[in-house]
C-alpha cells in the first residue's frame, strides 16, 4: 500500500507561514526553512520587546517628570514620596503628560505636596 500524506494540510501550513513573510529580504520570504526560522525568531523578538516597550515607557515618564519637579525645586523621589503621603492617585504617565504639556497643572500638584 501507498504511503498516505496530507498534502493539503502541510501545504496550508507553508502557505501560512510563507504568508507571513511577505516583504522579508532575499530567501526569507521564499525559502521554507528559512522563512520559518526568521519568522519564529521575529516571533521571540516581538514578545521580548512587548515587555521592554512598558520598560522603556515607565523610564521615560519618571524622566519627564524629574525635569517637570526639579523646575520647582524639588526631585522626582521627593515628589513621589510626597505624593504617596498625601494619597494623591496620579500614576506617572498622566504625571509625565501634564509636566510636557500643561505646566501649570502640574505646578499646582508640586505646590500641593510642598
């Protein structure tokens, strides 16, 4: 008897994958064995970076707000502590937001915690 082999499927599952890597350079799009192995380390890449967006972001905030605090004579650590004493519920991007771009707002919650 003839060996039974799901063309179809292991047809769909390259076809899904080469799909993926439309717009890649040179044999990764094209190359099965290629292709699936830059495809999967896009993958590791992207679920890596997912994470160090939120890193990248939360330094960012605590930087702006720094620059925002040390205006008005004070430093972020201090700031922070004063907050969290006066049970002030601003997380630090919408902190950073008002620094950048509505200074008095941000003046008023310094002057607050002082």
């Amino acid at each position: 008897m003839s060996r039974s082999v799901n063309h179809v499927a292991s047809r769909a599952r390259r076809k899904k994958i080469l799909k993926r890597t439309r717009g890649y350079f040179g044999k990764r799009k094209n190359v099965w064995t290629v292709a699936v192995n830059s495809w999967e380390k896009g993958q590791q890449y992207a679920y890596r970076d997912r994470k160090a967006k939120k890193r990248n972001f939360r330094s960012l905030w605590i930087t702006r707000i720094n620059a925002g605090a040390r205006e008005y004579g004070m430093s972020y650590s201090v700031l922070m502590g004063n907050l969290a004493k006066k049970n002030v519920a601003l997380n630090r991007k919408a902190l950073a937001d008002l620094a950048m771009n509505n200074p008095e707002a941000f003046k008023a919650i310094v002057d607050l915690v002082k």
